[in-house]
C-alpha cells in the first residue's frame, strides 16, 4: 500500500511539473516578441554598445551622452531605459535623442536576449538579468555611479526597472504602464487559468516596489486595454513617498501612446526634482 501511495505521488509530482513547465513556455510565448535586426546605426551622437549578461550572451545597446549634444553641460543623470515586450532598440532611437535633449540626461536603451542584435532568447528571469547587466556596464565601463542613474521602465521594462529599484541606490524610478505581476494580469486576462500558481517567475512588481527607496513617477492610462489602469493605481499605492502619479489626457490615455507636452513637462519636473 505504501508503495502504491508513493507511486501517485510521484506521478502527481511529474504531472505537476509538466504542467507548470507548459505553462511558463505559453507564458513565453505570449509575453515575449521580439523583433531582429541586423544593419548598423550609424551616428555621430550615440555608440553602439555590447556587453554580456550573467549567461555569457552578448547583449546590444546605444549609448547617448549629454555631453554629445551639450560638451559644456553637465547631465542630470543617466536614464537607463528598459523597454516593453515587442520591438528593439533601432526603432527607440528618436525617443532615446528626444529624453536626451528634454531631460538634459544621459541616456541608455538595450535590448534584451533575442531582441535585435542581442544573443540568446528572452526568459522571464532572462530580462531581470539583463536588466543588471546593463545597470552594471554603465556602472563599470561608463563610470556612471549607481546613485546618479534613473531608472525608467515601460510595461514589461516596468518589472526591471522596479527589480533593479529595489536592490540598487539608484538616482529615481520612472514606471510607465505596467503590471504589479504577472499572475494577476494572466488572472485579468484569462481568469480560468490559475497563472499565479503556474509560472516559474512571476516579475512580482508589487511584491518589490516598497524596497525602492528613492523618488518614483508612475504613469498609467484609463483606457489602457494592455494591462489594466487598477494594476498602476495598485503599484503607486505601494510605493513609499516620495511618489507622484500621472494620467495622460484621454485622447492618450491608453497602452504606448505617444508623450503629450503635458506629460514631457511632469516628466522634467520630476526629473529636476530628484536629489
């Protein structure tokens, strides 16, 4: 009899992995599309950057310093940008050069494993590591001190952003539309199947936004059809003081709209505002 009660349970236990293993490689695929690219970005006024990550994977960013723009100036930071779930690098360089010049930073866009020029394929846990290794080149080879970065995330660069938040002393948080985790934006968008008990990683932002110690700025859209206004409000609600809360117009109010003069200005009061 104990034989056969060991038996299920070890058939439980395979049948339970099996499970939770298809539902992480759904979750992939679902979350996660990234685009290629393979010709050069030549400029005068960024470097194309490539570093590794923890896996040994080179990694591919641009790199834009103020002093390119402004060789007498003095940055008000750095912005390291963590984008969203679709798209690379070679179609962020506009909005890269306009953070630049508005907010009168240095600014940092790469792109995750499997996005444009970078190796590998991109994993939950993947893009948190990823994150690092691109808060650690700025720090090691830039000479960035962590304590003068900015963080910005937009949706699934949300999660990054607040990961490296809430281990690192870093300069402010800037979260644009994103979720407080995954498990409960799959129980928001597919509410039969139990994905907080499924996934491997979960890129929990409401579970790590109270260690970020520093200034946050959280954005988020009424009519954001992507992940839901609730998830934003929920995620400013946790975070410590000080934190400001913006909404977009309602013509801009929904997932990736464009920035309104409105939204660069909160964006540059905050920014001016940090220590």
């Amino acid at each position: 009899m104990q034989h056969i009660v060991k038996f299920f349970i070890g058939v439980l236990l395979v049948l339970s992995l099996l499970i939770i293993g298809c539902a992480d490689r759904l979750a992939r695929t679902m979350l996660f599309y990234p685009s290629k690219y393979t010709h050069d970005l030549p400029s005068e006024t960024f470097a194309e950057i490539r570093f590794p990550n923890s896996k040994k994977q080179t990694l591919h960013g641009c790199y834009f310093p103020y002093q390119k723009i402004n060789p007498l100036g003095s940055p008000s930071g750095t912005i390291l940008y963590c984008h969203g779930n679709g798209g690379n690098v070679s179609q962020m360089l506009s909005w890269a050069e306009k953070m630049r010049s508005q907010f009168q930073c240095n600014v940092f866009v790469f792109d995750y494993a499997g996005y444009g020029k970078s190796e590998g394929k991109p994993t939950a846990p993947g893009v948190i590591d990823d994150g690092l290794a691109a808060l650690t080149y700025l720090h090691r080879q830039e000479g960035i001190p962590i304590d003068q970065m900015i963080l910005y995330g937009q949706s699934l660069g949300g999660s990054v952003a607040i990961d490296l938040a809430s281990k690192h002393e870093v300069k402010g948080l800037i979260i644009e539309s994103s979720w407080t985790s995954l498990g409960e934006l799959g129980r928001e968008k597919l509410p039969f199947i139990p994905a907080e008990y499924l996934l491997w990683e979960q890129l929990s932002s409401i579970k790590k936004i109270g260690d970020v110690r520093c200034p946050v700025f959280i954005s988020h859209g009424r009519a954001d059809r992507v992940i839901p206004f609730s998830q934003g409000e929920r995620l400013y609600e946790a975070a410590n003081e000080p934190k400001t809360f913006y909404i977009p117009p309602e013509e801009l109010d929904y997932h990736s709209a464009p920035h309104c003069a409105e939204h660069s200005t909160a964006l540059r009061e905050f920014i001016d505002s940090l220590p």
